[in-house]
C-alpha cells in the first residue's frame, strides 16, 4: 500500500516524458532562470515543507527559511552586470550566505557556496562541471557543520551530487541528464531519511530540509527544460510514502550538531608570501585534519582560519608553509567550560545600563564593545535595552532572522566587537555565519562574536552577566559561563499529533518544555506549567520570572503567577510582559 502512494521517480532525463533539444552547457541567463524557477517552485510549496517539521511546537519554518534563503540569492544575481555563468553563481552564494535565515538556511547557503567553487569563474557551465559543482557543494555544507547528522538535508545533497557525479563518468553529456540524475538521487534520499533518523519515522514524514532541496532541484529541471512550473495539484510530495513504515516507538530529539566543541579556538589569517598562489581549498584540505569547527574562508592573497584543536602549535606549524601567519588568536576553551560549569547555579550580578535609543554617529570613534539581542517581542526588546543591548533585531521561532539583518545591526552598533545574543536554538548558526564574514563586511578593524544563547532567559542571564569596560574576551567568557545558570520553561500549543520523550501529544494540547526538551503535556495550564517547573528544578531555585505572551491578558497572567506562587512557595515570582507569538509564557528560572 505504501508502494503506490509513492511519487514517482524522476527519469534519468528529469522530467519522465519527451526530451527538450539537450545542452552540453549552460550560460549565465541559463543559470538565473533555474535559480528563479527555483525559488518560485520552492515558494509554493513552503507551507507544505514547513508541515514537515516532526517536532509540536509551532516552529515549522524550515520551508520559510530556505525560501528566504534563495530569494536573497535571487535578488543578489539580479544586480550583478555580469551575463558568464560563473559570476552569477557567485552572487548568487553572496546572496544566501548573507540572507540565510535559520539552521536550514545556513546549510543551503553553504551549498550555494560550494556551487560557486565548484563552478569557478567559467562563462559557461559544462555537464561534467555542473555535477562536480553539485557534490561540491554538499562537501562545503558538510564542512560547515561540527558533527553532520545523516538523514537531513546534507544526505540529500550529498545523493544529488553523487548521482550527477557518476551519470558523468557513464559519459551522459547533457547538462539535463545530470540534473535529472541528480533529481533522481535527491528524490532517493529523501524517501530514505526516515530510516536514518527514528523521529522521521515515528511521525510519518519525511525530513523537510532534505524535501526543500529537492524542490529547488525540480524547480531547476522545470526551467533547464523549458517548461512553466505546473499547478501544485499536479505534482504529490513525497510525504505519503514514509506513512505506512513501522513505528519504533518514542524517541528523544537529537542533540545540537554544534553544541560541547571544546580544545583551544584558534584563529589566524596566513598572507600569501609575494606572488605566491594561496589556494583556499589546499589550506582548508591540509588543515582540517588538525581541528575541529575548521572554517577556512579567503580573498586575493589571504586566508583566514578558524578552528577548534587540542595542538594549536600544530596548527600554526603547518599553516607556516602557505605563508605568512598574522593576527593570532588562541583562546583556552576547556578553560572557558570548567568555569562555566562552576558558575552553574549562581545568578550573575551586574551593571544596569539604559540604552539612550539615539541612532550613533557613524563618523564618530567606534565604541570597543556593544551588544546585539535577538528578541521575539517588545517586552523582552525593553528587557534587553534596559540592561545595555546597543541594538534589537526582533525574530525567534518561526520567524528567524537572517545572517544581513545581524551584520546590518552591527553596523549600527558601530563597535570594533560587537557582541551578538542569538536566544534561539534556530538563530545560533546564522549568528555564527554573521560572524565568520563579519570583518570582510564591516571592516577589518571590526568584529562580531556570538555568545550562543539558545533561549531568551539565557540571553536575559548573559547580560545580566556584563561587565562594561572589560576586555571582549573576557565578556564572553562571563556571559557564556551565566547561560548555565538558567533554565527555561515554555508553555505553548502544539500543532500536530505526535510521540516524543514518551509523551503523547495531541493537536490543540498545552506543552510544557525545558530548554527546549517537551516535558508535559495537557489541557490545564497551571499543571503543564507546574510539572514544567518541577523538572526545571523549581523546587531548589530562587527566583521565577514569567513573561507573557502578546495574546495573554493581564488578568490571566496575573492568575497564572499566582498559581505559581501558591504552586511553589519558597519561589520568588516575578511577571513581566514578554510579547512573543507563539508561546504563553516563557519562564526563567534561578
């Protein structure tokens, strides 16, 4: 029975019926076609990627993110001059990389990315080279995260690139047949995703960032062959074939691909000796073997590293080789972590500092540090400017902003370290992507560092960790040690049926999370809410604070804290106005 709800598989041609006239290459007009078809294609069907998301919460926005994500890079090619092929994929990856928006985003702009290197700067696009620019873009988005996970979006991508890859090597020449080949492995993949991950499995679909990337590529295939985009009732999605597979039973989600990277950070750029060719993929290939987290990015005559690594002297050893190895910066990350876990428990005091809300003067010195918040509401956006944040991008769950917002933001800080406070789980790796081009984009002399929040409160606690004068790394040092000492409570809706931490979950039901895990669930609030706070160690804490939500009246808030209260007597209850969408209340606890 699953068998036949199944969407066929593209033909080895792309498209399953009549071939248009082939190609053995494809010029710059070409490519910005595909990428706009593209991202229209993608467009359509955001609502139906967004439902892919198996967790309940109302955060489903990989579809909206990876569509975000190609418009910036749509809207980048559309102003470069420019026709070869090559310098419009470049523009395109400038694009995404700067506008990607959330986890999903950011590994797509990292395919873009990888495209661009693998396409280089020809006029045109051969079949071969197209399919080694396919896989070359899946390698770049794997480099880019810490710990890859299998059975998302990178699987896909890697599929897609392998396919096209061999249909290459079995001397297919036509830049369509390698598409269509690469549609063909994606389509594979994603069917596939729910055998690699259980939670895909247990809920019944499909991995959404992996089902996005195969969009882009049909929408690619529509615009290569000439054809307008169909009417959405033409064209199933992929989602009904995993339904009928057996169930496996509960299971947790997967940690954070990017959290507990410890060993030294270290930081470099290496200067090309005179007339020497720095290439920036020799030196990303020969150093990634000694670190972690290696980010390698360069422009003419330079390279900058980044890296996480037990021998920074080995590091630094090799690097010597390409050339000359400036602005050095090694900084003791199992150091950091053993102070983070003593501040564990303990409420950070700080300065209170008022923003003064008046626009800086872009001519003036720039200041030595400020800080960036992202905050899902008005409430928390007065929080933070009340405790010293320079600078507010408002965003959150299902609505992320993207890596430009928060350079955009920098600039206004007008700083030479300018502090970023993601306070979403979903936000930290486009505020990393932020940072990595940071000094590229604001000037050498100016830098962004990301202090990885993953909630509001956590923000809030960083902050109330500030120390104003105090040398950068120092700063975020002690911010990042005061994230240990919150835990945050959620109380919102869920939004689909599902099994998680043994917990059953019906549409419409109260969840109750702790940083971020469902705890509980129900249909009283003050009992969701209470076990909540149980197991956020409520019973041992100190203080309580409750935000509201934009559509929680005064009344209910104020018999919501003092349910609290009454629940937990030794508690400290304090309840502000929080403003987010979404959730009910998110909740600190200290």
């Amino acid at each position: 029975m699953a068998d036949s709800m199944q969407q066929p598989e593209p033909s080895v041609d792309g498209h399953g019926g009549e071939n248009d006239a082939e190609r053995s290459r494809i010029d710059g007009a070409t490519v910005r076609h595909m990428l706009e078809l593209a991202t229209t294609w993608l467009e359509r069907h955001v609502t139906v990627v967004n439902a892919l998301n198996v967790f309940p919460v109302p955060d489903g926005d990989t579809g909206t993110n990876m569509h975000l994500t190609m418009r910036a890079a749509v809207e980048a090619v559309r102003r470069v001059a420019d026709e070869g092929a090559g310098a419009v994929v470049r523009a395109a990856a400038q694009g995404a990389v700067l506008g990607a928006r959330g986890n999903s985003g950011v590994i797509l702009s990292q395919i873009v990315a990888g495209l661009s290197r693998g396409v280089g700067d020809t006029r045109s696009i051969s079949s071969a080279e197209f399919a080694r620019a396919l896989a070359e873009g899946a390698s770049n988005a794997y480099r880019a995260v810490t710990r890859p996970v299998e059975g998302t979006i990178l699987t896909v991508a890697r599929a897609a690139g392998d396919a096209a890859v061999e249909c290459v090597t079995q001397a297919r020449e036509s830049v369509s047949t390698v598409l269509g080949a690469a549609m063909a492995g994606a389509h594979r993949a994603v069917q596939a995703t729910p055998l690699q991950l259980p939670i895909l499995r247990q809920a019944g679909v499909v991995d959404a960032g992996g089902e996005g990337y195969r969009l882009i590529l049909e929408g690619m295939g529509f615009a290569l062959r000439g054809e307008a985009l169909p009417a959405l009732g033409e064209v199933s999605l992929p989602v009904a074939a995993v339904q009928m597979l057996p169930d496996d039973g509960t299971i947790s989600p997967e940690d954070d691909p990017l959290a507990g990277e410890w060993g030294y950070c270290t930081q470099f750029v290496i200067v090309a000796h005179d007339g020497a060719d720095l290439s920036v993929e020799k030196v990303r290939d020969d150093l990634q073997v000694l670190a972690e987290s290696t980010m390698v990015v360069g422009g003419d005559g330079f390279v900058r590293i980044h890296g996480h690594t037990e021998d920074p002297g080995s590091l630094l050893t090799r690097a010597v080789q390409f050339g000359r190895v400036q602005r050095i910066s090694i900084e003791d990350m199992d150091a950091q972590a053993e102070r983070w876990r003593m501040a564990a428990g303990r409420v950070a005091g700080g300065t209170e500092v008022q923003s003064s809300g008046v626009p800086p003067d872009l001519d003036a010195p720039l200041a030595d540090v400020a800080i960036i918040a992202i905050a899902p509401g008005e409430g928390f956006a007065s929080v933070f400017r009340g405790l010293g944040v320079s600078e507010v991008v408002f965003g959150g769950q299902t609505m992320n902003p993207s890596a430009q917002e928060i350079l955009d933001a920098a600039r206004r800080a007008h700083a030479r370290t300018v502090i970023v406070l993601p306070n979403n789980g979903n936000v930290v790796l486009t505020a990393k992507q932020a940072s990595s081009v940071g000094a590229d984009t604001l000037g050498g002399d100016r830098r962004i560092l990301v202090v990885g929040s993953r909630t509001v409160p956590q923000g809030i606690g960083a902050m109330m960790a500030m120390t104003f004068g105090a040398d950068p790394e120092a700063i975020v040092s002690a911010m990042t040690g005061a994230l240990t000492s919150v835990r945050t409570v959620e109380v919102t809706r869920a939004i689909r049926d599902v099994s998680i931490n043994e917990i059953d979950v019906r549409v419409g039901d109260l969840l109750g999370l702790v940083d971020d895990e469902v705890v509980a669930a129900g249909t009283e609030i003050d009992e969701v809410a209470a076990r909540s706070l149980e197991l956020a160690g409520a019973r041992t804490a100190e203080l309580v604070t409750i935000y509201r939500g934009a559509d929680v009246s005064d009344s209910d808030a104020s018999r919501f804290s003092a349910a609290v209260q009454t629940r937990f007597p030794n508690l400290s209850v304090e309840s502000m106005t929080g403003g987010q969408p979404h959730y009910d209340f998110i909740i600190s606890v200290e």
